[in-house]
C-alpha cells in the first residue's frame, strides 16, 4: 500500500498562515479540505500566493464562504500549484485505490449582513441539478461542507447551545442538507468527513463513520489524518 501521508482538514477561512503551519511541522502529501477554504481571488488579504505547498498537493471543495462567480468561471481546476478546486461531483482517486467524491455548498446564517455578488453568492445552496450530475459509481470517502439531514441532530452548531431542534428554521432549513441525504442513500460511503459547523464530532449511520471538523483557527481537532493509509 502506497505510505502517502493524507489530512483531512475543516474550514480555512483564508488563514494561510496556519495552513503553512501544519504542512511545515506535520509534511502531509495530501490535503483533502473541506470547504470555506478561502477563495476570495478580489480581496488580495487571502492571496493564495502565500500558501507554501511545494510538495503538499491541496484538493478542496467550495463551502458557504466562498467566491463562488469565481469558482464557477474557473477553466482549469488547478488554481496554483498543487491547489486543485474539486467542483461538485468531482472525484479524486487515492493512491491506494480508494475513491473520494467532493460535493460542496451551504447555507449562510450569516447573509443577512453581506453583500449578493461580493462576499454572499445564492449559488452557495446545494440544489437538485448538483444531485443529477453525480457519478454513478462506487464512492468510499465523501469529502463535504455542511453534512446529511440524519447527522444533524448529533451536532450543537457554531453558534448553539444546545442540540438540533429538527423543527427549528433557523438550524435545518438549508435543503444542501436534503441533498446530502440523498448522496448519503446513493454511495452508503465508508467514511465521510465534512465541516461548517466549527466543531468535532465523530460518529456512525449505517455502514458510514462520519467526522465534523472544528475550523483552522480552533486548530484543535481542525484536520485528521485520512485512516487506512
């Protein structure tokens, strides 16, 4: 088996430096990011000219806050060296033979207090299309932002303090989390990891072991190392 040394990693938010940290001091071959990475090209303070990668290669997929006009004019998904934009449905094979499907968006709680077309994008919702247009074959690992409809109710939110009211508009109106149960029923993945909720948490559904990650800047539990490498 191929020893490549693979992270799995929760939102970035643009924090380069603590990205640079962790590959400096950890030297993963691999990065699989799960979205709010931090694609903000008019805004020079995210620059990703300042991500030190040489040998870490950078697989991400879009999350909530990102540019997503952006995103979606990219012609080539290689947007600096060893930095590739996963767009969703988009699958990556490991090294040792495993299949990753990359499926992105969510919804911000927070878009009341940004601007549409500048830091908020109605795009950012997972939609019925994004569905129609996944492959139809066999997916081990699901790399995604925000998580299935079923998880919910394990997690306490970023900003609550308690856990999911199932009811609750506010908590579960976003329908990207209808559409990963859907995804969830179709691959009945082995592992699947996902961020936006700025916590840890692992558990099981089925035959799936499911991972949240916190964000960077908690850096405690924000990345795991991929198990079976």
């Amino acid at each position: 088996m191929n020893q490549s040394k693979i992270m799995v990693m929760g939102d970035l938010h643009g924090r380069w430096d603590l990205l640079n940290h962790v590959i400096k001091h950890s030297e993963p071959n691999i990065i699989l990011q799960c979205g709010d990475f931090g694609f903000w090209p008019r805004f020079s303070w995210c620059s990703i000219n300042k991500i030190k990668n040489n040998k870490t290669k950078i697989y991400f997929c879009d999350g909530n806050h990102d540019d997503h006009d952006s995103l979606n004019t990219l012609e080539n998904n290689e947007i600096a060296k060893n930095i590739f934009y996963m767009k969703r449905g988009s699958t990556l094979c490991l090294p040792d033979g495993r299949n990753i499907l990359f499926i992105g968006g969510a919804d911000s709680i927070d878009k009341p207090y940004r601007t549409v077309g500048v830091d908020w994008f109605p795009q950012e919702v997972l939609s019925e299309s994004d569905f129609e247009i996944l492959p139809d074959s066999e997916i081990d690992i699901i790399i995604s932002h925000t998580c299935p409809r079923e998880i919910l109710p394990n997690l306490r939110g970023t900003y609550g303090t308690s856990k999911y009211d199932l009811n609750s508009s506010v908590n579960c109106s976003d329908p990207s989390c209808d559409i990963l149960s859907k995804v969830l029923e179709k691959y009945n993945p082995e592992l699947w990891f996902f961020a936006h909720w700025h916590e840890f948490v692992e558990g099981q559904i089925k035959e799936t072991k499911w991972t949240a990650l916190k964000n960077i800047e908690m850096w405690r539990d924000s990345f795991k190392w991929l198990p079976g490498v």
